[in-house]
C-alpha cells in the first residue's frame, strides 16, 4: 500500500469516525399553544386534513402534517380550556408564553397594546406572504397600530342552523323549500309561538347556563341592526339605552313563553340540537361541518327532514349586520434564533397555505383567494352563508378587554332574562360595570 493511499485512508477513517460519534441536527422546537378543544383519541396520528372534520380534528390533522412534512422542525402543542387567556397572561407574567398562541382578533390588542406579541409584517413577507392576500376583514382584526399581529385563519360568525323537519312539521317553510325566516320583531315571536304549538318543542336551543359569549353576541347583532353606535368611545360604552332595552325584553319573553331550552351548558345544546330538542340551534359557524355530517348520517335527526343554515335574521330596521370577530395565530415578543424564527415563518406559512382545509369548519377563509375559489363555494351551506362576508361586524379595534367585557354582559344579561333583576338595573350596571373596567385599564 503506498504512502498516499494510507493517507487517504486513514483521512477518510477520520471523518467515518466524527460522523459516527456527532448527533444529527436536533431539530428546532417550536412550543404551541391552542383552544379548539382535544381529540388525540380520533385524530392524534391522522395527517390527511381532508379526512377530519370540525374544529379539533382539523387543526389537529393539521399540525401533524406539518410535523410530519418539516422533521427539522418539532412542534409541541399544549391544547387549553377555551378561551385560554387567563393561563396565557399567567404564561407571560411568568417569563414563559408559548411561542405561537391562538388568539381571537377581539383580543389581539390586550397583548399588543403591552408590548407582548411581536409584530410579524417582515416575517410573513419573508414566507411569501402579502397583506394584499388576506380579505379585508381578516386584514383589518390582526392590524394594530399600522403592524399586523397575528396571521389570520379565518373569520366567525354566529348562524341560526335550523332543523329542517321541525321546521316543515310548523309550517314554517317557503314554497321553494327553504325555511321562513323572521323579518322583525313581533313576527319572530309569532313563529316561535306556531312552532311550539305544532311541535310540543321550543323553537331556540340556546347554551344559557354557565354561559356569557351567547349573550352577549345576541345584544350586539341587535344593537348594530339598530344602528347603535354603543361604543362610539372605545374607551366608555352607552348601554343603558333603549336599543338595548329592545333586546333584552326580547330574549326576556321569549326565555318566559318557554320558547327556548333552558338550564343547558355548550355541550347540552349541541346534544339537544343533534337530538331534534328544539328548531333553531343558536350557534357558530364552527359547527357546520359537524352538523353537515350529522344530517349526511341516516337515522339521526337531521337526517330526517335535512338541516340549513343561515345569518341570523334582520329583526330591525337598522343596517344589515351581525357580530363577527375571527381566531389567528400570533408570536410572543422574545430573543430567538434566526433557526426559530425561519421555523415560526414555516409554520404560519403552512396555515396560511391551507387555509381551504381549515375553512371546511364552517369558518369563513381569512385568503381572498380561497373565499373567492370554486372549491370553497362548493362547500355544503356555503351559499346560504355567503352573506356574513359582508354582514360581519366587530367592535371597533380599539376597544381592549373584550372577552371581559363579554364575561360583565352576559352575567346582567342573563340575570335579567331569567328574572334576577329588572332589565333597567341590569343595564344600569352592565354600562357602570364595564366604564369601571375601562377606566382602571
């Protein structure tokens, strides 16, 4: 053997030997943290998002393939009790908030407005993705102060979804079949009252135990019908009027005539609505995709006479509108390294990349171009639905500590429809209770 060929190999030994003694790259990890509910027992190892359905089974099919699909990148996901806020102020008090969080628009400017998301306009450009790509709603929830903070998923509403063989068994269908919808007031009442003579049923399930958000997202898609311009100054809301007043006497006989379930939490309703209890689920869009698959299922009570869905209906004389807000995903504000920040931008990359799959939840498309495709609109309900793009309205951004706003209102509200408290003292103190909360911001 010549002197140069044991060179070469000894050399090559050498590098045979580093290799075998150096660990692979460890991949960037990545903590995540998420609402939407678990469901590991039915889709913790499912990777083909086409196959899972609602919420929780989509978005954890989702980040499957993603982990699946980037092995340089490890993603751990702690799933919260909804809406999770609480633990994450708690996190970040603590030093340690997860790097990516699921945060409703509505309260994005509870964290930005203290420092504590980072803004992620230069990081979305980086992954290939515009403002110009997001619809103007979506666009207009994750932008604060000029910056966007956070990558928008999609935006919600809440739907009137209506069991359809309840609603033929009351006579209350039109000739081309769809449902006879309210148009005011008094003619909602009239129907709620038809429905349950024909039926023995009430014509609302509503989640009114242990519940806020209901509530509240009630009064404010009737006070925008009313042209209410209730939080004028974002930081002192005007309640005790009479367009509130409207409202709650509404919700009020109807919960006294019996025209709705009473003494049920979320799951309750859900049950009693997929089981024929009542007419009109009071819901989000983030159960049409369940619902939908439920009516496709012989035997169950959507199957029986089929089930709709619609904006909830225009009961006064103000504009065209309901409440709306929308989930994105946002950053917390730290030192990373240029590896964790590619791996975040990949990440919402992703999402941003699949966002169709995300919208089959019944949420409508944060990307213009998947609300504008032929694919989504094929979607089950979608065209009865399709208005919300342009009813959907939020409280004016400004406006911070929304969800405890939510918590205040929908405490007097229902203290109010259930007879605790006179529906004037009720407002009286909504309106002082949340100017105090205001004020001490």
């Amino acid at each position: 053997m010549t002197l140069t060929l044991r060179k070469y190999m000894l050399a090559a030994a050498s590098v045979l030997a580093l290799a075998a003694s150096t660990p692979a790259m460890a991949a960037t990890e990545l903590t995540v943290q998420r609402f939407f509910g678990a469901c590991d027992a039915e889709f913790g190892t499912n990777t083909d998002a086409s196959k899972a359905v609602g919420e929780c089974g989509i978005i954890t099919s989702l980040i499957n393939k993603f982990n699946a699909d980037n092995p340089d990148v490890q993603v751990s996901v702690t799933t919260v009790e909804w809406p999770g806020y609480d633990q994450l102020t708690a996190q970040f008090a603590a030093g340690d908030p997860p790097d990516i969080v699921t945060i409703h628009h509505s309260v994005l400017g509870d964290y930005q407005s203290r420092g504590l998301l980072m803004p992620l306009d230069d990081l979305l450009k980086s992954v290939g993705i515009s403002p110009s790509d997001f619809t103007d709603a979506s666009l207009s929830g994750v932008t604060k102060d000029g910056q966007i903070y956070g990558l928008p998923i999609d935006n919600w509403t809440m739907l009137f979804h209506i069991n359809m063989d309840l609603f033929k068994k009351a006579g209350l269908v039109n000739a081309d079949g769809t449902p006879k919808l309210p148009t005011s007031v008094d003619e909602l009442m009239a129907q709620a009252k038809e429905f349950k003579e024909k039926t023995g049923k009430p014509y609302f399930v509503q989640n009114l135990a242990n519940e806020v958000a209901l509530y509240t997202r009630n009064l404010y898609t009737y006070l925008f019908q009313q042209d209410s311009d209730f939080f004028a100054d974002p930081k002192q809301v005007k309640l005790n009027t009479p367009e509130a007043k409207k409202v709650l006497e509404m919700y009020k006989a109807i919960y006294d005539n019996d025209y709705t379930t009473k003494d049920m939490d979320y799951a309750a309703g859900i049950n009693a609505f997929l089981a024929g209890e009542g007419g009109v689920h009071l819901n989000g869009t983030w159960v049409i995709g369940d619902y939908n698959a439920s009516s496709e299922t012989a035997g169950t009570a959507l199957n029986a006479g089929g089930y709709a869905v619609y904006p909830y209906p225009q009961l006064f004389p103000g504009k065209k509108a309901q409440y709306a807000d929308g989930h994105s995903w946002a950053v917390s504000q730290k030192d990373r390294t240029p590896e964790e920040q590619a791996a975040i931008g990949k990440f919402l990359k992703f999402f941003n990349d699949n966002d169709f799959e995300w919208s089959r939840t019944g949420h409508l498309p944060a990307v213009k171009a998947v609300l504008d495709s032929e694919k989504f609109k094929a979607l089950p309900h979608r065209d009865t639905i399709a208005a919300v793009a342009t009813l959907g309205t939020p409280l004016p951004s400004a406006v911070q500590r929304q969800f405890a706003i939510q918590d205040i209102i929908g405490q007097e509200m229902n203290a109010a429809i259930t007879g605790q408290k006179e529906i004037d003292a009720a407002l009286t103190d909504m309106e002082a209770r949340i100017n105090e909360l205001l004020a001490n911001i």
